[in-house]
C-alpha cells in the first residue's frame, strides 16, 4: 500500500517497479473494456514480474480480464458488488469524512483520499482537501488510506504523518524512488 504508482503503459510501470512501487495502478480512461484489456496486459506482465499488486482503474470487467489484484473504482462507478464477489482488492475514491465512510460501507478494502494538492493529471479532481481533510479522513476509517493528488518527492511525508498507509502519484511514478524514499522515511 505504501506506493501506488498510476501508469499508462509498461515503460513507466517498468521505472515505476524498479523505484520501489508497491502497487501498480493502470489508469487508461475513455477505453472500452477490451481495448483496456489489450493494452494493460504489457502493464499487467509487468507487476507481476516485479511481484507488485496490480490494480485496475474503473473497469472491473478488464480487472478480472487481465486476473488483477484489484480495482479502484470512483464514488459513483457501478461493479463494487462485482469486484467484492470475485474476490478483487477494492479500492474506492473519496474527498470528505462522509464520502470516506460512504466507502468504507460499500465494502472498499481501501480508501483513495484526495486530491490532497492541485493536479494537473486529473481535470475533473475536485478542490483540494489538504493535509487537514487527509487527517480527518484517517482519523474516521479504519481501512487503509492512500493519499492522492499534487504528490510527489516533497511532500510525500507530510501525507504519511498525517495518517495515511500510503500515496498514489501519476506524476511522480517517474520519481518513484524519490517518493518511496521520503514516504519510508515518514513511515518510522
């Protein structure tokens, strides 16, 4: 969990393993189910290779496709019951307490908090919550949050103390490293 790399494709899951990803998370939006499928098995290959968890964003039918470890799924997006009946890790986003719990009763395993900071990777994020609304998420769940939004090197820390299990980055997979290194030493 500490670690959730977002990539597209195999090259940046490929930088993204070698800098200490826990989690490798394809994100490849406005795709149909198989053409998803197709161009996440190079992605799906290589977390397993890496023997990373490896999630899919949004579509739980490509998740069961491509056999991943889970799915990540937006507040409004329809499969929770699916993904919980077949057994996938489930994570589901939230942007407030409320929102967070809401998740939390919908069976997530998981709780995507965010964005913490503006993000130019994601349009339709909504407004920051900032390390406070991370807190108070952290503070009122009892599964694991993964911080996400405006992440990198710098800051990755500040979403640790504040509570979370662990950081999701788009960004910054380039920096992998980097972020895994500020995050491990936030954990201790």
């Amino acid at each position: 969990m500490k670690l959730h790399c977002i990539v597209e494709g195999a090259e940046a899951a490929q930088i993204a393993a070698e800098g200490g990803a826990t989690v490798i998370q394809l994100r490849l939006k406005g795709l149909g189910t198989l053409e998803l499928v197709e161009r996440g098995r190079p992605v799906a290959d290589v977390a397993r290779e890496a023997g990373l968890t490896f999630v899919v964003n949004d579509d739980v039918e490509a998740a069961l496709a491509l056999s991943a470890d889970g799915v990540h799924l937006g507040r409004g997006d329809s499969g929770k019951e699916l993904a919980q009946a077949a057994g996938l890790l489930l994570g589901i986003s939230a942007t407030s307490v409320y929102e967070a719990i809401a998740a939390v009763e919908q069976g997530a395993d998981y709780v995507g908090a965010g964005p913490i900071w503006a993000t130019p990777s994601k349009l339709d994020a909504g407004s920051p919550i900032g390390v406070d609304g991370l807190a108070a998420i952290c503070e009122v769940v009892r599964v694991p949050v993964v911080a996400i939004g405006g992440i990198d090197a710098s800051n990755a820390g500040d979403c640790m103390r504040a509570g979370a299990k662990g950081v999701a980055v788009v960004r910054a997979s380039a920096d992998a490293r980097g972020v895994r290194a500020a995050v491990d030493a936030a954990a201790f």
